[in-house]
C-alpha cells in the first residue's frame, strides 16, 4: 500500500509516520509537510533513510505540491491542520486556509478516483457539552475560530462524498499528549515551565475540563480504522479520561517536583469550551483497546521532556518568545507575575 500522510512532522503526525514505517514495512510512506511552526523534521529523525519512507515539503493549500503525491498514493492521511485554538483567536486567516481550503484541494485531488481520505478532525467541532457525551452523531456547535475551520473541513468531506461519491474515513480524537508536542498547549507548556520554574498561567478558574488521550493510543487507533474503518464512516476517540486543567497542572506539579507557588490564575481564554466529553463506544465495538493509563501516561510524557531538553529549549527561545509575550505578558503581570 502507498499511504500519503499529509502534516507527518507535527505531534500526532509524526508518531502515526513512524509506526507505519517500523510496523509495515512492505508499505510505502510519503509525508508532505509545510513545516510550519510547529512542523519539526527532529520528529521523524528516528526514520531517516528508511527505505519505505519519503519526507517532501509541500503545502495542501497548494495544488501542484500534491496532486504528484496523491496521483501515486492509495490512502491520504490528512494530519495537517492548523491545530492551535490561542492562535487562531489572535488571526484565524492560517486556520481557514489550510483547514477548509486544504481539505477542499485534497478532495479534489482524490475526486473521481478509488482512493480513501483519512481526515483526522477532532472533538473540538461538537462544541462545549456542559453534560453528557457527544457519539458520532451529536451536532456541530463549534465554539472557536479553530473549530470552526475543522468543523468547515469535515462538512466538505461529507458533501462531496455525497455528491461525487468520494471515499473517507474520519477520526474526532480528544485531547493528545505525549512526546513532541510543541511547547504552547497546555500539558507541554506546563511541564517545561514546570522544569524551568516558570509561572503555570491557569486561565479562567481551572475548571474547564478536558478528555486525556494518549497519543500512542491514538496512533492505534488511526491505525486500526484505516485498516478495519468503514469507507463513510467517522470514529471518536477518546481516552475517557475528563479532568479538569486544575487536576491537570497539580497532576503536572506532583510529577515534576515544582513549586505550587507556580500555579497562577490568568484571564481566560476568549469563548472558552467549558466541556469536551466523547462517547468513544464506535471506536471501542472496532477492536481498539486504550494500552495507556493515564498516570502512566503522564510520567512517560514528563520523563520525555526531562530527557529531551535539546528538543523544545531551543523552540522556546525560536518565534516562541513572541508568541509567548502577546499571549501572556499581560495577563501574568495583572497577576502580580512579572517575567
Ligand atoms: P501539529 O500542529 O503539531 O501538526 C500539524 C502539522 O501540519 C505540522 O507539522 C505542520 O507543519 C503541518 N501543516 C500545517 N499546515 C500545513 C499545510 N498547509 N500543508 C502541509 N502541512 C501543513 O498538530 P497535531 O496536534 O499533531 O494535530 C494533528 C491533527 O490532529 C490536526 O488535524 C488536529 O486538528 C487534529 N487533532 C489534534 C489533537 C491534539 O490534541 N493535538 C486532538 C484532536 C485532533
Ligand atoms: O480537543 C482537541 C483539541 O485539543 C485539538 O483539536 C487542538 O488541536 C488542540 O490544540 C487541543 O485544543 P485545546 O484548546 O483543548 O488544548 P490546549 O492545550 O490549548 O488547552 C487545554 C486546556 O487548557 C484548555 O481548557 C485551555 C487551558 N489552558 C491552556 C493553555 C495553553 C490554560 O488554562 N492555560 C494555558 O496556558
């Protein structure tokens, strides 16, 4: 099999590339990625000059860079995405490009074809659930400009495969941690400000909650739809672990040994999803088993940034900075956190 795995060097991408390299390597595996930001070939160091594996920096948003690719590939696993919900409250313009336009160039490379589009969305579309869990079925209420976009994305997959027929499978994972994750999301960010004795910005009261994945449990089960996934069919998966980011940062303070003094409450986040909670029982009734527990999960992750200092101190102190400034300048220093 040819599989095209678009936006590889980034979190998730990056760990669903280098399974499919090492654990099917009778396939061939292509990524295309723009590198943006947060896009990192260190990622993929692990399987460089592997011979079932070819990196290609290209843009979705931009027809010729794929239409080669896709023309060669069986399977299109889209990972790219601009992913991060701060930065799209500050300019949603990256978002509507690459999450809605570049999924539009994908369906129209593999339009009129027999080839699948595996669309990693997430569970951001179905909006704030103040109780209750959101299954497949649950209607699209997204709450921010990032979740807007993927939620465009994934009501242009479902209307061209009910106009042109076009073959997909869909995943809605919840929240992902793990190793690589670029230092600005909420369990990276605090681990390293964690080490580096750093404030812990908190927004809002702490109380918003949030569903726990594993990433390598995600990588499973991408895996296992592209292998054993209906063709129209669309999978949530969750870790059912719903905490609440003020469980998380003491979770995050215990593990690293920090100072609780570091916790500060910051003014919240603009149209904040109070609760994101997915019923992942379609997923599960497939075969996919969680392997990670959550504490588990947790040490693995803050051992992996204790070990790989070389991989986000020079990210945090790259573009990182800026962003850092505009972001949390203000907010620490009404809270008495001069940096
Ligand atoms: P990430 O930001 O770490 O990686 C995205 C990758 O896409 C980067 O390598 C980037 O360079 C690349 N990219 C961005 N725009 C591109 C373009 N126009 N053309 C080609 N490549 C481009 O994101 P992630 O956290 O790994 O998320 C991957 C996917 O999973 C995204 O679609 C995201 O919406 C979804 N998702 C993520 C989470 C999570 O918790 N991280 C949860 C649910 C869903
Ligand atoms: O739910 C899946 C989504 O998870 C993905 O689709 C997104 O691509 C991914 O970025 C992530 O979005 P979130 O907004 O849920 O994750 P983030 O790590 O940005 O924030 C998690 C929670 O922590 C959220 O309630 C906001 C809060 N938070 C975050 C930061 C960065 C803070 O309280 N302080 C912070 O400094």
């Amino acid at each position: 099999m040819n599989v095209l795995i678009t936006g590889g060097a980034g979190f998730i991408g990056s760990h669903f590339t280098k399974f499919v390299v090492n654990n099917y390597t009778d396939y061939q595996v292509v990524v295309i990625d723009k590198l943006n930001y947060r896009g990192n070939l260190a990622n993929l160091k692990e399987i460089e000059g592997k011979t079932n594996y070819k990196f290609i920096r290209g843009d979705i948003c931009v027809k010729e860079d794929i239409l080669p690719q896709v023309s060669e590939a069986d399977v299109v696993v889209n990972f790219a995405a601009e992913t991060f919900v701060d930065r799209a409250i500050m300019d949603a313009s990256d978002f509507l490009s690459t999450d809605v336009f570049g999924v539009y160039n994908l369906l129209e490379a593999i339009r009129g074809t027999d080839k699948v589009l595996i669309h990693i969305s997430t569970d951001e579309v179905y909006g704030s659930l103040e109780e209750g869990f959101a299954d497949e079925n649950y209607p699209l209420r997204p709450g921010n400009p990032y979740s807007a976009s993927k939620a465009s994305g994934d009501l242009l997959i479902l209307s061209y495969a009910n106009t042109y027929g076009i073959r997909f499978k869909m995943v809605r994972p919840s929240n992902n941690f793990g190793p690589n994750q670029y230092p600005e999301n909420l369990v990276p960010l605090f681990i390293t400000n964690a080490i580096e004795g750093r404030p812990l910005p908190i927004y809002g009261d702490g109380q918003y909650r949030r569903d726990w994945i594993y990433v390598m449990d995600t990588v499973r089960a991408i895996d296992l739809v592209m292998h054993e996934g209906e063709i129209g069919e669309i999978y949530n998966v969750g870790g059912g672990n719903i905490r609440t980011n003020l469980e998380i940062t003491e979770e995050i303070i215990e593990r690293t040994g920090a100072s609780k003094d570091l916790m500060v409450f910051v003014d919240d986040r603009q149209g904040h999803d109070r609760r994101y909670a997915l019923d992942s029982s379609k997923i599960k009734e497939l075969g996919f088993e969680q392997r990670y527990e959550f504490g588990k999960a947790m040490e693995l992750t803050v051992n992996w940034y204790r070990e790989n200092e070389d991989w986000w101190r020079p990210i945090k102190s790259g573009e990182f900075r800026e962003y850092y400034e505009k972001q949390y300048r203000e907010r620490l220093s009404k809270a008495g956190y001069g940096e």
